[in-house]
C-alpha cells in the first residue's frame, strides 16, 4: 500500500515530526517494544490523538492500544510496523539513509587533497567511521590536526 498524507489537506504542525520521528523508528528495518513505547510517550506529550486526521488518528489510536497493558506483543509489533511503512513515505526504507546522501565529493572531477603538511579541522559525526579513525588517517597522510577553525585550516565536517 501506498504511502498517504493527512486527510484533507489538514497537516498539523507536527506532522514533519511525526514523519521523522517513524523515519528513525524504521531506519533499521526493525521494531523495538522501547521504540513504541518512546512514541507512545512522545504522542502524549505532543497532546495528540485519535480525534486528529489521518495518519495521526490511527497512529495514536494503534499504538495506545498497543500499549495498555504496558508491553507490545510481536502481533502487534508487526502490525504497528506495517503501519508505519504505510505512513512514512518512503517506499524502501532499508535504504532510505543511503538514498538521502550526497554523492560526494561534490566537485567532479574530485580535488587532489594534499595532507602532507596542511593542518585539518573535524567537527560533527562520522557515519563511515570513528572519529578517532579519521584523525589517524590524516595524521599517517601526514596531516596535523587541530580545533581551532581559521582561513588557513581545511575544514571537515560530518553530518549532523
């Protein structure tokens, strides 16, 4: 099934965060009771309801269902699963980081990168590796590395 919006054109302010909130939830391919309840709580707190339009209704009806008597059962898991499929619009969500990206590097053809000598900055974190596996890289390509960003330094900077 396709993936649908609100109801009539009516979208609530926290919709987008709704929509990333499951996004999170579904970027492992996989459904933890601590993830419906994190939700359930969420839900609450955002004072929403079953008298809101589609999704949100039935998304705050299934899973205050699901959690009244405190624990998710797997029925239920795999149904609040396909429920969030169906709400996320995003329809291969294994790969959904992945299809967000950005080719990089974004200049084609890709600079010559010299480290021998230049000094590098790393803020943010790495998706790829360790931080502390990036400064070892540069430090054995013969890079120094510092904190401090100035007009002379080349800044790195991993997603957030």
């Amino acid at each position: 099934m396709a993936s649908q919006g609100p109801a009539d054109g009516c979208k609530p302010a926290c919709y987008d965060e709704v929509l990333a909130f499951l996004s999170g939830i579904l970027a492992d391919g996989k459904l933890h009771p601590a993830e419906v309840a994190s939700l359930a709580w969420w839900l609450s707190a955002k004072s929403l309801d079953a008298e809101a339009s589609w999704p949100l209704s039935t998304l705050c009806r299934r899973v205050s269902r699901a959690m009244a008597d405190r624990k998710v059962d797997p029925v239920e898991m795999d149904e609040l699963h396909d429920l969030f499929r169906n709400i996320v619009p995003y329809p291969d969500h294994q790969n959904l980081y992945r299809d967000m990206q950005a080719l990089f590097p974004l200049t084609q053809p890709p600079p010559d990168i010299i480290f021998t000598g230049r000094v590098f900055v790393l803020t943010g974190r790495f998706l790829s590796s360790t931080f502390e596996a990036f400064e070892t890289a540069i430090r054995e390509l013969g890079g120094f590395l510092s904190r401090l960003v100035t007009e002379d330094r080349l800044l790195t900077r991993a997603a957030p």
